[in-house]
C-alpha cells in the first residue's frame, strides 16, 4: 500500500466518524425558546462542517478510486502530474496548484457576480 493511500484511508476513517458523531444534534428539540435559540445555532453550524466533511469525504474516495484507476497525482484538468510536495499536503488533490488557483478565482468571480444579480434585484 502506498503511503497516499495510507493516508486518504486513514482521512476516510475520521471523516465518516466525524459526520457519525454530528448524526444526533439534528433532530434534538427542546421546549425552551431561548435554547432552542443555542440548539438552532448549533445545528446551524454542525450542518455547515457536515457539509464541509462530506465534501472533503467525497474527494478523499474520489482520490482512492483514482489510486485504484492509476490516475492518482494526475491533474483532471491538464493531465501534468500534481507536484510530490502538493500531494503530501492534500494528497486528495485533484488538481495541479495553477489549475486549482484558476478553478478557485473562477468561482470567486461567479460567487461575486451572483453576489451582484442578487443587490439588483433588491
Ligand atoms: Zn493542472
């Protein structure tokens, strides 16, 4: 086994634990307002890093599928391969760094123009 694969599996293991653990805190109710208040807050921000867990999930098991294909360290977008260094850090990268630089400003710049269709509209 490889070490990437060690690691991506490892990451795997902790993640499903971690989304496990936040199972419960959605259906909790209580008949106090103001700690429904607190619950709400918390559900609010448990939902929120659920949402970043299971992403981070996602791409981790699209990297050991990728392992398993013998695509690992291949960028998807211009099929140079990922530098060494990148994939230690974040070894379920599946981009070269200068094609994620582009995919995240093209984002930015479709989150701000949403940003702006949404102030014209008010
Ligand atoms: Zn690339």
């Amino acid at each position: 086994m490889s070490q990437a694969q060690e690691l991506l599996l490892q990451k795997e293991a902790e993640l499903i634990q971690l989304l496990r653990s936040r199972d419960g805190l959605a259906i909790e109710k209580s008949a106090d307002p103001m700690d429904e208040i607190q619950r709400a807050t918390e559900r609010d921000l448990a939902i929120r890093s659920v949402d970043r867990d299971s992403t981070l999930l996602r791409q981790v098991r699209a990297a050991l599928q990728r392992i398993d294909e013998q695509t690992f360290g291949v960028c998807v977008d211009c099929d140079e391969e990922i530098s060494p260094k990148r994939l230690k850090a974040v070894p379920w990268a599946q981009r070269c760094i200068q094609c994620q630089e582009a995919a995240d400003q093209d984002r930015q710049e479709h989150a701000e123009s949403l940003d702006d269709s949404i102030l014209s509209m008010a």
